[in-house]
C-alpha cells in the first residue's frame, strides 16, 4: 500500500516550508553525500547513538570527526540519506502529507515541529539502541525517516478521515488515512520486535526512530495546531 497523493482541497497557502526541507534534503544527498568524499561526510554528520549518550566525538574504525558538536547531528541527520531509494522514499511521503500539516500549523509552527520530532525520533533510536541492542551503539543513523514519521502522527490525528490515493497491487484505490497510516505504524512496529533479535533482522532500518517520530507526532500536534479556521483560539505558541 504506497501512498501517492491525499486531498488538499482545504489547503489555503502555498507549503513553502515543506518544499523547502524537500530541497535541502535533495541537495544535501546531491551535492555532499553521492560524490567521491559522500562517505565521509556521511559517516562525520550521522547520528551516532554512543556518542550522543557519552556525549563526546568518536572518531574511531569507520566513523570520522564530527566538527560539530555531536548532539547537533540530530539535526544534521536528519536531512542525509543512505541512498536513492531511502531519499525518494522518505520524499514522497513528505510531499503527499507535508503540506496539509504546514497548512494547517502555519509556515514556523510547522517548522519547529518537524524538526522537534525529528530530534525525538533520533533519541528514541538512541536510546533502544543503548537498552536493547548495545552491540550496535557505533553504528551511525541518518535519514528524514524519523521527522516524517512525525508529520505522519500529526496528519492522522488531524486528518484522520482525509482520503488518501494508494497503489494497491496494479490498481489505484482511495482509502480513510487511518487506514494507510494505520497499516503503515502496524508494520514498523511489527519490524520493530524484529529489532530487538539484532539489527540484521531489521534490514539496518532505525524502526524505533519512526515510532518514536510518530509518537512524538501524535502528542505534540495538539500544542502546534492553530486551527482549521482563521479566528480559532490560538495557542500560547502564537505571538500576538
């Protein structure tokens, strides 16, 4: 069940901030990561879940210095990619739902909110890493998995009866998003238990980051959402 377009007939302004992460992302995995020294950069700006809890740089094996602080590759992570398919991906999903949330929350709330989740997605990958698997603590992490994951929480909370169009075998069907969300939370924690058995039987995918990023969606869209309508009360994040 692959997403390939929602409705955005209530949509009122133009997604500026989702259109920008879309090319940051793009040009970040373009211009840094798929050249000759990609690796490099790659291996210096992930997330690596030992260093975060030590908090302190290892630059030991395959892993390279970071010249950032290492909780500032929290952020950085989160907008590398480990190769096509992973950025495509990871794309399509913030195009199709992205929008709505931006709409929805405003240019800056919905800003904060993406990466706030993206932030909480990355320290839950860290923080199962160290409780379930330890073995694994020097193995970096990047992707835009974990803020998506987030957008995704969000979405289904506010949208939840929002038609969503979804490739269904060879055929096109339009589906409740609880549905496709739904299915969609269903299978990554289902591949999540298979983490806890090693990262082998995960496919090296950060599952937790994606739940976490969608609980963090789900319990921090309420304190962003500004409403469907203008004239709703607004929350205390609004600046008068």
């Amino acid at each position: 069940m692959i997403p390939i377009g929602d409705d955005n007939t209530d949509r009122r302004i133009t997604p500026l901030v989702n259109y920008v992460l879309i090319a940051i992302n793009i040009l970040v995995f373009v211009a840094f990561q798929a050249g000759a020294s990609g690796e490099q950069f790659t291996y210096a700006f992930s997330t690596v879940p030992a260093e975060i809890t030590e908090g302190r740089d290892i630059a030991t094996g395959m892993l390279e210095p970071t010249p950032i602080p290492v909780y500032g590759t929290l952020i950085t992570s989160m907008f590398m990619h480990g190769g096509w398919a992973h950025l495509l991906g990871n794309m399509l999903y913030l195009w199709i739902f992205g929008d709505n949330i931006e709409n929805r929350l405003g240019h800056s709330r919905y800003l904060f909110f993406y990466l706030l989740c993206g932030i909480l997605a990355s320290l839950s990958h860290v923080f199962a890493t160290a409780y379930f698997t330890p073995e694994y603590m020097l193995i970096p992490s990047l992707g835009a998995s974990g803020a998506i994951s987030g957008v995704l929480g969000g979405y289904l909370l506010l949208f939840p009866k929002s038609r969503v169009r979804v490739l269904l075998g060879r055929g096109i069907v339009q589906v409740p998003a609880f549905v496709a969300l739904g299915v969609w939370i269903v299978f990554q924690v289902i591949s999540g238990l298979g983490m806890l058995g090693g990262q082998e039987q995960a496919g090296g995918v950060a599952y937790a980051a994606h739940i976490g990023g969608f609980v963090a969606g789900l319990a921090l869209i309420k304190l962003f959402d500004r409403g469907a309508a203008a004239g709703e009360k607004r929350t205390f994040f609004n600046r008068q």
